[in-house]
C-alpha cells in the first residue's frame, strides 16, 4: 500500500475545491512506492535489453561490414599510352608469379619474365607492399602491346570469342566480354569500354595480407590466343601491365609481365628461352650475320584465286566495320605472300575492301 492513501491529506479551501483536492488524491494514489519502483526499473531494463540485443543481432546480419564511402570511389580510365618501365613506388610494390609444376596448364620463365599459358587457365599472382597507408589502394591490370610500334593500339578479344555464344562468356556481363583479362576476385572493375574506343583494363582492390603471410593472392586469367586474328592480338606479342593505384588513379608501383597465350605453353617456352640463351652468349661487340632467305614461290595450282561475291547481314555498324578490317588484312597478307606470283588478284580485292572503308555505305 502507498504511504499517500495511509494518511489523511488536506489541502487550504480557500485554494484549491473539493473536486481539484479528490483528482489531485487519485494521481497521487497510482505513483507505486519505492521498493515497487526499483522492481519495475529492473524488469524493464532486462527486456529492453534483450531487445536491443536482438535487433542489433538482426542488424549484423543483415550488413556484414561497413565500409568508407571513399571506398567505393573507381578508378579513372585510362587512355594514354602507359609506361611499362619497373618502378616499386614509396611501398616497394611487389608482383610474383607463384612457382608452379610441370603438369600446369601454365609456366613461367624467370629469364623471360614471361608467362606461357593456355587460354582459359587461371593462374595466382601474388603482391606485397611495405609501409601500408591507410587509405584505399587498387591492382590496376592493363594488356598493352609489347612492340613500340603497336603501343598506341588497344588490347581486344577477336570477333569469335567475344560471341556471347562462346563457353567463357556464359553468365558473364557484356562489359566484362570485352576484355581479354579477367580476375576471380567478385569486386573486380571492368575499366573501359571498346564501343567508346577506350583502353580496357582490371581494376581490384587491395585487400590486406591474411594472418601469418606477407603478400595477398589473386586469380586471373586469359580468354583470348595471341594467334586470334583482328580485331583480336593478331600474332603481337603483349605484355601485362600491374600498377598500384590510390583512388585517383595515381600510380604508386609499376611491374610488368610478358604473356603469351598459346596452346602448348611448355613447348613455346622452351623455344623462347633457347633463342634467348643463343642471344646471350653472342660475344660482346659481335653481330650475329642474317642470312636473307629467299621466298619461295608459290604453285598457282595450289591456289585458289578464284573471286567469290557474297551477300552478308551483319548486325551492328561496329561489327560490320569489324569484318571488313579483318578481310582487308586477311587480303593484305595474301598479297605479301604471293607477291608477283598471281598476286594481281589479292590486290584488285584489296582496292575494293579500302573503297568500302574510305567511303563506307554503312547507315
């Protein structure tokens, strides 16, 4: 019982009525005394307690982390002609191929710096910084051709493997079809985009070391041969560009790796490191004499220098200027190729696909 309804209270008349002093009572009356008020406190805490652990719990996970919105930011694209000198920046960037056995769809040639592979066919990347910043850091990797001569030209997959009909492109976005690197990593940025005439590349995040290890470990792989022909690498060598980057897209470290795409990578590495063991011991001051080889002449029986006219539906401009630049190089190679023997009618065709493309009629 409350103390308030033990004893009898009474207020001045001349201030309050009757009526004002009963309703005062009645609130008075409900206030619960001490002992009841801790007891109340003390249920009401536990409750709201596991409540507010449960709906944190709910919140947990439902978000996994959080992150900084300057984390999200993307690196630019980048259009220039980039540099493929080594520079390991103020961190001491770090790239290694992981060593690998013989049974591997993939080698690695030390003295080349090169890697042989097959198309298809992932393969680990490991990279180490010193001295890590704290703010967000990016793996840029950009194919660039590795003749001077090619460096201005961009790095695309050929006609038949961009199809979305083919085998690696199943379930993969029509942005990523394009480029001819991809990586495992699911936060993996497809820079760039071919239809605007940019240099494509990958971008991924650089996340830290795991316990126990110094370096952090990456998947990619190649989708396109260095045999496809245009608008694909066409037969010229290329070489893999990895580059530390902030959010800004400036570069921190720079490391390059030559690559060769091919179907017997073991075979063709073998032969490279060969030719560049003769190279090597060439004595200092010499030169090593070429003998001109003499072209053979082609049979004309064996040629097929009959002109065929065909009709084609191609959907898409891009895709018809597409085929009409392979033809004009397949047409150009023929005619290197034969030369004066029967080389009249490469060249007659060759005329005719340069009017097409001088003077398009695509609408």
């Amino acid at each position: 019982m409350n103390k308030c309804e033990s004893e009898v209270m009474s207020f001045p008349s001349d201030i309050l009525s009757q009526e004002e002093q009963d309703e005062i009572l009645r609130e008075i009356s409900d206030i619960p005394d001490v002992n009841e008020m801790v007891h109340i406190l003390s249920n009401n805490s536990n409750i709201n307690g596991e409540n507010d652990f449960n709906e944190e719990k709910e919140y947990k996970d439902k978000i996994v982390i959080v992150v900084p919105a300057n984390e999200h930011s993307i690196p630019p694209i980048i259009s220039n002609i980039l540099s493929n000198e080594e520079y390991p920046g103020p961190f001491e960037f770090e790239v290694d191929i992981c060593p690998n056995g013989s049974k591997n769809p993939w080698v690695y040639s030390p003295p080349l710096n090169k890697i042989f592979m097959d198309m298809n066919s992932p393969f680990p990347v490991d990279f180490k910084i010193k001295n890590r910043p704290q703010n967000s850091l990016f793996i840029r990797v950009t194919p660039v051709y590795s003749l001077p001569q090619h460096s201005q030209d961009f790095v695309y997959r050929c006609i038949n493997h961009e199809h979305p009909m083919e085998t690696s492109n199943r379930n993969v976005k029509e942005n990523v079809r394009q480029h001819i690197i991809r990586c495992s990593n699911s936060s993996a940025i497809y820079l760039g985009d071919k239809e605007k005439s940019q240099r494509l590349s990958v971008a991924i995040p650089l996340s830290l070391p795991q316990s126990g290890t110094e370096s952090v470990r990456e998947m990619f792989q190649f989708v396109c041969k260095n045999s496809c022909p245009t608008p694909g690498m066409n037969r010229r060598p290329i070489e893999a560009i990895f580059t530390l980057e902030d959010v800004s897209g400036h570069v921190l470290g720079r490391q390059t790796l030559r690559v060769r795409i091919c179907s017997c990578p073991k075979r063709d590495k073998e032969k490279e490191e060969k030719e560049h063991s003769d190279n090597t011991r060439l004595p200092r001051g010499k030169k090593r004499k070429v003998e001109k080889s003499e072209k053979k002449p082609v049979a004309s029986s064996d040629v097929d220098n009959k002109e065929y006219k065909l009709t084609l539906n191609i959907v898409g401009k891009h895709n018809a200027q597409q085929v009409l630049k392979y033809s004009h190089d397949l047409m150009a190679g023929e005619y290197i190729r034969h030369g004066s023997n029967g080389g009249e009618v490469y060249k007659n065709c060759l005329n005719g696909i340069n009017n097409l493309m001088i003077f398009p009629t695509l609408k």
